[in-house]
C-alpha cells in the first residue's frame, strides 16, 4: 500500500477522533478552550502513542510529525468554536467516530506487520490503536471507557484489524483489502449504533438482574 | 534461577491475576463479554509492560509472548463462563490474588537485577509490577486503586521484591530463594487481609475523624 | 545551562510535586501512609516518565537517578508527617506547585531540544512535563484532573516552554534565559490563581448556563 494513502487515511482517522473527542468533553464536563482541545488532541494521538509503545517505535509517529499535532489541534479547536452546531449532528459525529475505529484499526495492523511482529500482536495492536485514545479520554473525563460498557466498540475494531492481517498472510495486502476491512468495521460499528446490538453479557447475572 | 521456572511462576501469576481481574470488574460494573475479557487481560498483563517501559525493556513480553495472552485471555473467559460460582470461593480468589502479586514482585524483581538495574531500582520495579495491573483495573472501573486505600496491598510487593534482592547481594539468588520471598510476601498479604491490617493513617486526621 | 544547575532545578522542582501531590491526596481520599507517599512520588515523577517515553529517552532518568527517587519520597513523607500544619500555609503551597510547573516546564523543554527535537515537540513537551505527573495524580484519586478545568494551569507551562525554546532558537540560551521563562510561567500561574483567571469557554453553552 502506498505510504501516502497510509498517511492520509491516518490523518483523516486523526482529525474524525479530534473533533469527537472534543465534542464528547463538551457534553459531559465544564471545560474551557485548553480542556477541549486537549482532550480533542489526547483521543486523537492517544491511541497511535500507546501503538509505539508497544511496537518500541518510540519517539511516537504521532508526536514527531508535525502534521498530526496540527491536524488534531485543528479538530479539537473547530470542534471548540462549532461545537453547539456540530452537535446537532449526531449521526455525523457517530460515523466520524465508527471511521476514525476503522482507519486506526487498519493503519495500527499494518504497522505492526510493517515493524515485523506476528499476526496475534497486530490484530491486538490494531485494536489498542482504535480504542486507546478514547478510553484515555474516558478516564480523563470519569466515564467508565466505551470500550468496556458501549456494545460492539471493541469488536468492530478486532474484525477490521483482523481482516487486513489475513489479507496479509493471504498475500492480496494492498490499498483495497485495507480499505475493504476498513469498511468492514466502520459497518459492523453503524450496525452497532443503529440496532444498539451488544456482545454477550455474563450467563447468570443478567438472569438475576432481569427479575 | 532457571528461565523455565522463572516462567512457569510467571504465567502463574499472569493466570491469578486475570481471573480476579475479570472477576472485580464482574462485581463492580456490568460488563459484556468483551469488557470482562479486557479488563482480566489488563490486570494480568498490565504490570509487565509497565515494567518494561521503566526497564527500556520494549516491546513488551507480555505482548510479544504468545503464552502470556493466551493465558491472559484463558482467565479472562473463564472468569466470564464460570464468574457467579467462582464469586462463593472468595477465599480462593485473594489466594489467587496474593499470588500474583507476590510472583509478579518477585519476578519484576528479577528481571529489573537481570538487565543489570540497580537494588533500589529493582524494588520499585517488583513492587510496580505487582500492584501495576490491578491499578490499571480500578482506574478504568473507576474505583480507587487498592494499593493506595486497601491495608497491606503495597507493603508486601515492596517486603517481596527486597527479599530477592538482598537474597541477590548475598549471592543466595536461586530458585528457594525466589519461592521463599514470594511465599513472604504471600503471606503478609493474606495476614493483612484476615486481620484488616492497614498501614498506619496520617497523625490528625484520624483523630479529626473520630470525634 | 550548567549541568548542575538544570539538575538542582529539576530536584526543588521534585520536592515541590511530592508535598504537593500528597498535601492534594490527604485533602480528598482517606490514604494511609503507602497511599500518602506513593501519590507524592507519582505527582513528582510522573510528569517526567512520561516525557521521556516521548523523547525515547528510556528507563527514564527519574527512576534511574535515585536522588529524583530520594527526593520525591522525601517530600511524600514530610507531607505525610506535617500534612495539618503544612494544609494551614495554602498560599505557601500553591507557590510550591506553580514552581514545580514552572521548572518542569522548562527542563523539560530544555531535555527535548538537547535530544534534537523540533521547536513544536519541544514547547509540547515541556508542557507535558509540567502538566503530566498533577494528571496522573487526579486520575488515580477520581478528580477531573486540573489541567482540564483549573483556570491558566497549561497555559502557563505552555508560554514557559515557549519562551525557553525562543530562547534558545535566538541563541540566547542560558542560564538566565531558563530562570526567566520559569518566572514568567510561575508569575502567570500565580495571578490566574489570585484573580482565579480562566481561559474561555465554549461560546453558546457558557450562554446557555447563564439563563
């Protein structure tokens, strides 16, 4: 796959997450201009820079290049000045959110093949990428992270990520199995949303809970 | 101390710690399958990468290590599948739990002196691969970790992890040695936790609190 | 700069976290001794593990350096010890926290530009630097950290990490340079505590509030 499609598609993942996490911190917390868009910035970086941590890809992509600093500062503050305007549109927000899982999803797999790891480790890499900043997010602003409470967060991400390492071991890696998981996952995301679908809940206690 | 070992108590601390870890977050919030799993994965392979950032020891082997998520993950489900009859054994579960910790003490311990750490630096390093992963539980369960409120938490994985490092200035390193500090370190855990021992409160404040 | 004198501004600025991080923790949780120090040596090293995971400078020079260690417990116990004498000298304790910000700042910056990063990394990590271990604190104690929704907290380390760097790209780096970026971040730092300064808050929903 080309780098810059890579690049691109990472950044598009970067600014979708920016301008979610900073509209997420809008409804939940009081929080001025900094707040905003540090938590808009921490959602979108947070989940590549906890990627290269465990990749050993240190000093983080994220941090070095300036292009996702500004990027993610970018969405943080649009999201900061629009943010009542923006937020009318919810359904935009969830698909920026479910395309933001995917393309992180993707790009963090791909990375970890790149870097020379195994297919167990760049499907959990994969996954970390999308999840990691908005579960930063969450503990920053004390919400009990999506990725744990929130049906199918989790899963989407595992498929997507999972579905581009078995392109790879296939030998048809390329911009269109990467996009073609991507898309996997940004679907089985809106899925999610939209039926309010869940993962299986444990056996007994839900009985308990039902009476 | 053969590697073998070394392992084999490893993963048993791994083992220990993802069953009580998927079984706190079970009694505290409702989780679906993927949060139970996640949060078993995190308290037992959380403390170890921790300790790998502090060692400059990436990426970690608790990721790169199949067995470790395998295991990991193994507790997890169990957890999930059999969690409401695993709760009546809760005296097994903080033997589990004092387990893992006195292992990953011991074992974080080790591997700080292997990489050629300082003693000082190899008791923080016990002592923070113990407590590690259950701290990064309560903070996504939003509790307050136990090793800054509960009794005796800390204390032990400190008393652990010094054991084997003098046992290592000595020159009586070795297999007993190793066992014996973490049956110490076992055993002033499960002391405190039948007899409610706290470390001692801050002077006035309780005083304050009594009248 | 002096070696030795970055070192000693380093170190105040480590005392200054530790009695403050454990000062913050003995107001809002019950901790017992172990709790007390541990969130005094969190809050004072916190902020420079983190930075050196950005700047690949791993283990990181806190954890190595037992006198950064030496200090930062020192400071958790004199808090601990004092606490109720030392919560009467509020005014005392927050010049403390704005010089830890401020140096930290400062030599955080100042490590980023040693090791060959960019202006932008550098001013972004200083911030960090300054922010970083206060954060850590918040999360573990379940408050919204500080940096969010404090009025002026990253803003100050945010112009001291700027002035160091525009220093040192106009070639007036130095001594005096450093000093005086740490002031001015402290002199911001403490006016927007006295005059309780904030920075702005999103447009329409401050309006909203108001009705």
């Amino acid at each position: 796959m080309a780098t810059t499609a890579l690049l691109v598609l990472d950044l598009v993942g970067t600014f979708a997450f920016a301008l979610n996490g900073a509209l997420t911190a809008l409804r939940t917390t009081r929080l001025d201009i900094v707040g905003v868009v540090t938590l808009g910035m921490i959602t979108a970086l947070g989940g590549g820079t906890i990627r290269d941590v465990f990749l050993d890809s240190l000093p983080p992509a994220t941090f070095v290049d300036w292009r996702y600093l500004a990027v993610a500062a970018g969405g943080g503050l649009i999201a900061f000045v629009a943010g009542p305007y923006l937020e009318r549109l919810n359904g935009t927000i969830n698909v920026l959110d479910a395309a933001g899982l995917s393309l992180f999803a993707v790009t963090g797999a791909l990375k970890a093949l790149d870097l020379g790891f195994g297919p167990a480790q760049a499907v959990i890499v994969g996954t970390i990428t999308g999840v990691g900043g908005g579960t930063l997010r969450d503990v920053l602003i004390r919400q009990v992270p999506s990725v744990l409470t929130s049906g199918l967060y989790a899963v989407p991400a595992l498929v997507g990520a999972t579905a581009v390492v078995v392109a790879d071991l296939l030998g048809t890696r390329g911009p269109v199995a990467s996009i073609s998981a991507a898309a996997l996952c940004c679907t089985i995301r809106m899925v999610g949303v939209h039926f309010d679908v869940h993962a299986p809940f444990p056996p007994v206690r839900t009985r308990r809970e039902r009476e």
